[in-house]
C-alpha cells in the first residue's frame, strides 16, 4: 500500500467539503446580488424518482428535480432550514466536531431555526447530501448506533486530536467500535486477505476466539443486526482501498437475507449517495438450503416473516441467482433459523466446519 | 496498585469456578452412592422472597429454599437440565470458551437435553447463578449486547489467547468494546481519578472530542441505554478495585433516573447476585430540576411515562433523597428531555459548563 500522510489527507478532505459548501453558500449571495431568489435544486428522492441500476447494483435517483425557492413561500421554510444546514455543518468541519442526528436538531434551537421534529430535521440533512452528493458523516454528523471490527490492520488516525497516531485492530478481541474516528482513518498496513462480515456480537467473539481472523487471514466486522451507514461505508472502504473481498453471514431468515442485500446493493433511502455498497460482496449464509442441510434446528416462520419473502421476491435487488432460490426455499420450508443453532453441534462447528464449507462454496458464487 | 501476575489469576479465577462446579456434581455423585436421590437446594427467587437490603442498598433473596430433587417426578426435568447446565459450565471453563446465551440455548441439543425455548434455558443458567451464588460470566455465559470505555488505563488481558498482553484504553477514541476479553482483564494502572457513565455514544464521542478524560480524569464508559451486566460489573471494578468514584450522566426522563438507579441498586432480577451493584455511584442529572434550571427543550411525558414514575416513586430503592425529589418534579412538570437538549446552547456547552457545574455540584450529594 502506497503511504500517504494522514493529516495532509485530513486536511485535504476537510478542504473539499468546506469548498463544496463555500460553493452552496457563494450560488446564495450571488443570486441574491443578481437580483435573483436565491434557490437549491437537487434530484428527487419521492418513490418515483427511485430506480434500480443494475449495472451499479443499486438504487439510484433518476431525473426529476426538485427545487427550493426563496422566492415561492412555501419554500422559505425548507430553504432556509437548508441553508442553515449549510452553516452547521460548515461550523462542524471547521471546528473538527462531530454531531449526532438528535445534535443536529437541538442545536437547530441555538439560531432559532425551527424544526417541527428530528423528523424533520433528518430530512433536511438528506436534503444536504443529496444537493451535495455526500453522505452526512463527510460533513461530521454520524448516527448513534455503533458496531465493531476486529483484525491485523493498521490504521491512522485523521480526528483532531489523534491525528498521525497509529493502532493496530488486533490487539483488543472484544472488538473496536466504529465510530467518527475510525471511520476517518487512513489505512495503513494489513496482512488480511478478505474481510467477513457476522450480524452478531456473540458470533463475532467466537470467531475471535477461534482465531478465525489468523486461519483466514480476514478482517472480522460485527454489523449489530442490519449495519449502521458508518460500517457500511467502512466496508465499501475495505474492499475498494485494500481490494478484499467482503462475504456476509447472517442469521438464517429473511431479516438476514435482506442484511447482507443492503451492505451489497444499499438501500432505497440512501439511492442518492454512492460509496455505502460493495456490490462484488458475497453473501455465505445462513441459506435457507442450509437450513436443511445442516439439519438446523428452527422456529416456524411468522406471517409477517412470509410476506416479507414474498415482498423481497418483487424487489429488484432480488433478481436472480441465490437471492430468488434461498426466497423460494423459504417459502417452502417456512422454517428460520439463526447462527447460534450451529452449537447444536458444539461451539467450534460453526467455524471448523460450517465456515469452511461455505468459504470453499464461495469461490464458486 | 499493586502488580499482580495475571497468568495466575487467570489460573485462579479458573480454578475456583472449577472446584465449585466439581462439588456440585460431587454432592451429586455422594448422593447416588448413599442410596439418596441427588438434589439441589437454593434460594427461590419468587418475588414473594425478594427483599430489599437498605445496608447493602439493594435487593437480596430472602430464607425461602426451594429444591429440584430426582426423586420428585415433577423436578427431574430441571434437575437434569440444571446438571447438564454444570456440565456445560465446567466445559466452557475448562476449554477457556465463551458462550452467549443463545449458544447455551442450542448446545443443550448436541447432548439431546431439552429446552422448550430460550426462555426456559435463561431460567435454569439463573439457577445456578444461585445455586453457586456466581454470575454467570463466572463461568463464560455472557449477554449479547457491549457497551464501551475510553480513558487512561493500562489493562492486561487473561483470556488464553491475549494472556500477559497489555493495552491501554486511550488508544482508540471511539471506544473499546466491552466484551469478555475486557470484562475479565486485570487493571494494571490509570492515572484516573473518577469515572463518568453516560447513557449514549453521541455523548460519549463528544466527551471524548471535548477533551473529559482529560480534563476530569476521567475513565468514560458509554452504558448505551440500561447498562448490560458486563458494564455493570466493570463499573463495580472499576469502583472497588481502583477506588475510583462513579458518576451517572442520563437522559433527564424517568428511564434515564432508572439507569442510574440500577447501577447503583442493580435489579430485582439480579436479587441472587452481589458484585453487579456501586452503592456509592452518584446520578448527576439530567434531573427533572435540571429541565426547569436549564430551561431545555422538552417532549411531554406519555401516560407511560407518568405510570412509571408512580410506580417508582413507591419502590425502595427510590426511597428519599434526590430519586424521591426528582420523580415528584418529573410528576409536576410532566416533561422530559435528553442530554443532547443542551445543544440548543452550542454542541460544547453540555461540557464547558452543564458536567462542570453538576460535577461541583456532586461533591454535596
């Protein structure tokens, strides 16, 4: 990997979305020197306007434009709760904060800028991300939730206050969460070949534990259930920066199928930004076809379970391949099951066994 | 403090758990031998026998017994799955392995033991919490959920494979998960001099980019709403090994002042345990008062909410003081609001004044 200076690149970052907003913010006084109402335009993200890309492998905006006028007084509102955004998070770059969504809202209250709800205000910063075409946590406002990684990677730091400093993801097994500064890290150095993904906490320490990280030389992610953006967007990260494939395991249900769908192809709310799918990602289990392989033991699947199969099914992002045969396998057996059913077998089977088989099956996927 | 060498107490810590486990199955051995049905006796954790300990400031379990013999037709099935639940145990305890709940769930099958769910295998590894009056991360069952910590101090691993190795928890300023590897890590040395518990990661991050461990000495820990066991036993240590005060930060709401209280006073469910409890731990906001005085933003309480803080007013734990003072103001204003509120005054302001004036504020508490 070539090496790079990690504060020049912190601060080339920061430069860019200050310029991008400098931009947004020069478009407003020059309309208004103009004689003009100032005003923003930027893709629609109403259902209409969402369409599946399968080149991309994801949900995209498609042409409508909606725009945002001072001059219509319907549009004052949303204008200037965009607008103040801006300045937001303007303050937030400039300053080396982060913010977290419900931050963003109160401190709305600070300038008197009002907002109904966080509902509201959520949506605004969507807004900002999608006339600026970057996810929010480029301009420092992250999400609560946090999830873990685990392995031989060296990394950077580019935050404020640990900015040059090192740390090797190994040396904690009970994982590192991933939040604004390691999000923001450069990498460094890795012997890692690939990267696994597990939706559970309980099975990423076992995976630890069984050195799954040193025998598959892989970087280990625990997404929490469905993965927050910020992993995500770590993930894509992994696989573009250091080439390494990404597979996913996920309980064996529809809930885990669709997990592993949204690191791959993204979600529709997010089809105005890039960079948060890896569209080469495998997902590796639990199959429903595992299911009755490995004789699992298993829960009926609930109404809402099968309506939700039958839903996927129609969804884009489902044509095909695995996606429609495991669908269709669940439907038949309208059995679930989760990964810590392996333990019927012992605790090891999962990796000494299962994991095996599937990263064997995968290289044909 | 003292140096201690952690590949012994590791050994230790095994070792004893270990000699528990054999003498119950002794005790059951001793038993057939003699011509008696085995059993086993311990106290019942009806609520009928659960009292509240003013002195240990607490709930305990009260004189009632209750016994699972063979020799009673309707006991041999919890007795048999209380056994084998010790079986388990020694396994995972002799193998240096952890497991979650879950995985105890579904291992009771590769030995045809029967659980009719989840539920019912909860029930019986409580058991033998009480049975061996041990928690049962003693013997390697640990929950799903992980919180997190950040601060100066050194910390030396004694799971088999990080065994003797050190790391220092200010390395990563996300945070360092608490998972089994830390839970059971010898603390080696801090220059802290307190600890702050806040009940979210935002908070956390912004504390860590404001500079809190610093400029309070502080080791940070993020509970991440009701704090999981794990964290509530490694704030014990935290307070009884390293002499170190506990101080709460929560959501100004009648769950925030109940996250509080069951660090403080731990949970009627937990009444067969000690060592999951920091009685002297202080909640410094964000009380009711501290709406009112701070005038922040505020959702009005649900009629939930309002059931709750009647309800809590007359539980014991709740008795006088500031619980008793700030649920009657909680009652009178019928409002709450959330430690990010006081971002209505600037992202900061939560630290640069709101922590130190309540910080002040707790040396009188």
């Amino acid at each position: 990997m070539p090496r790079k200076d990690s504060k020049s690149i912190a601060t080339d970052r920061r430069k860019e979305v200050l310029e991008a907003l400098k931009q947004l913010g020069q478009k407003t006084y020059d309309e208004v020197d103009s004689g003009k109402f100032p005003e923003f335009a930027f893709p629609s993200r109403s259902v209409s306007n969402i369409v599946y890309d399968p080149k991309l492998k994801q949900y995209v905006l498609d042409k409508i434009n909606v725009k945002r006028s001072a001059g219509n007084i319907k549009h004052i509102r949303p204008f200037t709760q965009l607008l103040w955004l801006a300045y937001f998070a303007d303050k937030l770059v400039s300053e080396g904060k982060t913010s977290t969504l419900r931050d963003a809202y109160y401190s709305s209250q600070a300038d008197a800028m009002e907002f109904v709800d966080q509902a509201e205000s959520d949506e605004i910063i969507t807004d900002l991300e999608t006339v600026l075409a970057r996810a929010r946590e480029e301009f420092k406002i992250y999400p609560e939730e946090r999830s873990a990684i685990f392995g031989d990677l060296t990394i950077e730091y580019t935050v404020p206050r640990y900015v040059g400093r090192r740390l090797n993801l190994n040396s904690h097994p009970d994982g590192y969460l991933i939040g604004p500064s390691l999000s923001t890290a450069e990498f460094v150095e890795t012997s890692a070949e690939m990267v696994i993904a597990v939706e559970k906490g309980g099975i990423f320490t076992r995976f630890v534990e069984e050195e799954v990280e040193k025998k598959y030389k892989a970087i280990l992610v625990d997404t929490s259930g469905q993965a927050p953006r910020s992993t995500r967007y770590m993930l894509k990260r992994l696989n573009k920066e250091l080439n390494l494939p990404v597979y996913i395991m996920t309980d064996g249900d529809v809930y885990g199928e669709h997990i592993a769908m949204v690191v791959i192809s993204g979600s529709a709310n997010a089809a105005h930004l890039r960079d948060l799918t890896v569209p080469t990602a495998k997902w590796v289990g639990v199959w429903a076809s595992d299911i009755v392989k490995y004789k699992l033991p298993t829960d009926p699947m609930t109404e809402a379970d099968v309506k939700r199969a039958q839903e996927l099914k129609k969804d884009p992002r489902y044509h095909g391949g695995v996606w429609q045969r495991e669908l269709d396998i669940f439907l038949k057996i309208k059995r679930k099951s989760e990964l810590e059913a392996f333990s019927k077998y012992g605790l090891t089977f999962i990796v000494t066994n299962y994991l095996k088989e599937k990263m064997e099956e995968a290289k044909s996927l």
